[in-house]
C-alpha cells in the first residue's frame, strides 16, 4: 500500500488508520462497547492514568473505534491529531474550556451558527469571558480587535447561514502576529473541500453530524490540532470539563459516512451550483447567497481556498419572511428540517429556528435578516430537486401576489 502522504482523499477516507489484520480480519473497525478497561497489573493503571503508559482507562477519554475515526479525520484535515467528541458544540466548548479563564477575550465573526453565537455571548459572559464580534471579511478588523487579553480567534467560513466567506490566511498571518490561537469551523465544507490548518489556522472543529455522518442518523464532532493541543482538549475539555465524549457506536457510523465523503461532497456542489444559477433567474427571488454565483462578494476567494463551493445556498424572497414562509410550506419532497449535509435536501428559516438565539436587533447587526431561508442541497435526482422548489416558488409568489 502507498504510504499516507502518497494516498489520495478517498483512500485516507476508507483506509487510514486501520489494518483489518489486526482485529482478525474484521472489514470494519469493531465497535468496542465498554465504558471501562482491565489493567494487567497496578502499574499499568497508573502508569496510563499518569500517561507515562499508552492505553485506554475509561471510555470518557478514550475507546479503540473512535481512535480510528480521530487518526482518520486528522489525516483528512492533514493535522497531526484528532479528538472525536459528542457533538460539534461538544467539540468546541472543549477548545474554549481548555483554552480561556475570566478576564480572557475571544475574537470572533460577527455571523456564526446560532448555538455558537448563543455560548460566546450569552454564556461565556457570565464566567467573566468577553467575546467581540467583527466583520471578519476583512481581516484588518481583526488585528484592531486584538488585545492582550485575547485568547482566541473564531470564525466559520462560509458562515452559517449566510454564505459569507473568510480568508483563512490572511486572518491566520493575523493570528499569528499576534501569538493568539486561530479557530475554524470546517463544518459546511468537510476537509475535503478546504483545508484551515494548511491554510494556517490552528485548530479546526467539526459538527460530524453533518456531512461527515452525512445520513441524519448520528451526532457527533471533531477537533483536528496540534496533538499537545489535541491531548489538553481530551484530558481537560473533555475529561475534567464538559465529559462530551463521543460512544463507540456513533464513531463507527461517522467512519461509515467518511467512506462516501468525496462522492457524496461532489455530487452536494454539483447539484447546489446548479441549482442557485436557477434560483437567481426565478421572479420570486431577491437574492440568492451562494459563494459560485459571479456575484457573490467573496467569489474570487472561495475559488481559491475552496475545492468546490458546497452545498448550502441562502436566499432571500421578494415579499420577504411571509413569502420564505409561504415557499418553506410549499415543498413536498423539500423536508422542512433544521440541520444540513444529509442525503434528503432540507429547508429552514434560521431567524426562527437554528439563529432563534439573536435578537432581532441582533440578527440585523450580524447580517442575516428576518426573512432568510437556507437550503441543504441533497443527493436526490437534480430535476425532482428543481422541480420541487421551482413549483413551491412559484405558489409562493402567488400568494404573494394575492395578497
């Protein structure tokens, strides 16, 4: 077999870190449904406790499936370690846990998916943590916001829900100038469609629930770093913190999704770039929010940074959060369901469901309005897609007419 530097994306996704040979022959890593481990003598047990010893303790810190899915994902993101924890606001609030203290302050995006947003300012205020808020488009706003209480920088790029794009390297040059730590959300695009540790970031998160899982069946999330940093977040963020480790069986059906991630990915872009060039040319839109449009702010940085544009789109309707509201109710094979990546394409209004934790004042502020839909584009024939969403535009606009 090539060596891991030599093997391409698809070939980490299915093979890397695991030999069948080792667990007689088994296709598929097992699932080691345990939550403790027998040491053989009482050395052992402390000589692991105290880490002076490689192996397992109590599955809250570790288990042999998800070892496999964290040596897979930092090969996949190209890191030197992984942390597979419980969720993906699991996988952060072990990053931040770890990492800030009252009187710290993170630097973050001002648009970032509503539960984030909800901890970093809602939350971490009330343990003496200030969290700022920047456009982070232009990654001079974040060496003005920089001070020396920062301890972190936060972004998500393209931003949830919005489909603003960051500039990974410039904001990372940045970060590094100022010594402070990079964090990016990779979740909307996978590593198989941009990579913020080559990019220069140094800690990357994932909601696994999404596109890594990639069948609405699981929940789950990741951290790729340094491994020192990777060995804090386990024993602290995890460990000592919030205890949001992730079971063996969800590690198993993560690994099982990773498997199809490229295909899977490919055909997401393929379908969302089709279908948002179709979006603009229908009356009833306004706007349509996808970083493959010409038109998008950031067009020219997400050809550069990403492989493919990905499978979110937002839009805006003419006649605003009435007429979104109307096309949402419209769609019959379009399942109104938060979340996104999965295989069925799923609609949302963020203003009411996933970013439901901004105000209205706060929503305008961060820049998504009221009347905002997000489209996850799924594998389903591209037609009956169009077909679906074209018809419940089209009774939206009716109505909107009508009334």
């Amino acid at each position: 077999m090539l060596g891991n530097e030599q093997q391409g994306f698809a070939t980490r996704a299915i093979h890397h870190g695991y030999d069948p040979l080792d667990y007689h022959g088994a296709l598929n890593p097992p699932v080691f449904l345990t939550s403790t481990y027998a040491f053989d003598t009482t050395d052992t047990g402390s000589g692991r406790f105290t880490g002076e010893e490689q192996g397992y303790i109590y599955s809250r810190v570790g288990n042999p499936t998800a070892s496999v899915l964290e040596a897979r994902l930092a090969a996949l993101e190209e890191g030197e370690a992984g942390l597979a924890t419980s969720s993906g606001m699991g996988a952060l609030t072990a990053v931040i846990w770890t990492l800030v203290k009252a009187g710290d302050e993170i630097v973050a995006d001002k648009t970032l998916y509503g539960c984030t947003f909800a901890l970093l300012h809602h939350q971490l205020e009330r343990f003496g943590v200030t969290t700022r808020f920047v456009d982070m488009t232009d990654a001079g706003n974040v060496a003005v916001a920089l001070g020396p209480e920062t301890r972190l920088v936060v972004t998500e790029t393209p931003s949830n829900p919005n489909m603003r794009v960051v500039d990974i390297a410039a904001v990372a040059e940045v970060c590094r100038r100022h010594d402070v730590l990079f964090v990016v959300d990779n979740t909307y695009c996978t590593p198989y469609l941009q990579r913020p540790l080559t990019l220069g970031a140094d800690i990357v998160v994932h909601s696994a629930t999404k596109y890594l899982g990639g069948h609405g069946d699981l929940l789950a999330g990741a951290v790729v770093s340094r491994r020192e940093l990777i060995n804090q977040f386990r024993s602290v963020g995890i460990k000592e913190m919030n205890g949001a480790c992730i079971s063996a069986l969800d590690s198993f059906l993560v690994l099982r999704g990773l498997k199809t991630l490229q295909l899977r990915m490919d055909r997401h872009c393929a379908t969302a770039e089709k279908l948002a060039h179709d979006l603009e040319a229908h009356p009833a839109i306004e706007r349509v929010f996808y970083p493959g449009l010409p038109d998008h702010p950031q067009h020219a940085l997400a050809k550069r940074q990403m492989k493919a544009f990905g499978g979110m789109i937002a839009m805006e309707l003419k006649g605003g959060l009435g007429a979104g509201r109307a096309f949402m109710d419209a769609t019959s094979l379009v399942t109104r369901a938060v979340s996104l990546g999965d295989a069925e394409t799923l609609v949302q209004h963020p203003a009411s469901m996933t970013h439901s934790t901004y105000s209205a004042e706060e929503r305008n502020r961060h820049g998504f309005t009221d009347g905002l839909i997000r489209l996850s584009v799924g594998l389903e024939d591209y037609e009956d897609i169009r077909r679906d969403v074209m018809t419940a535009l089209d009774r939206a606009r009716q109505q909107a007419v009508s009334n």
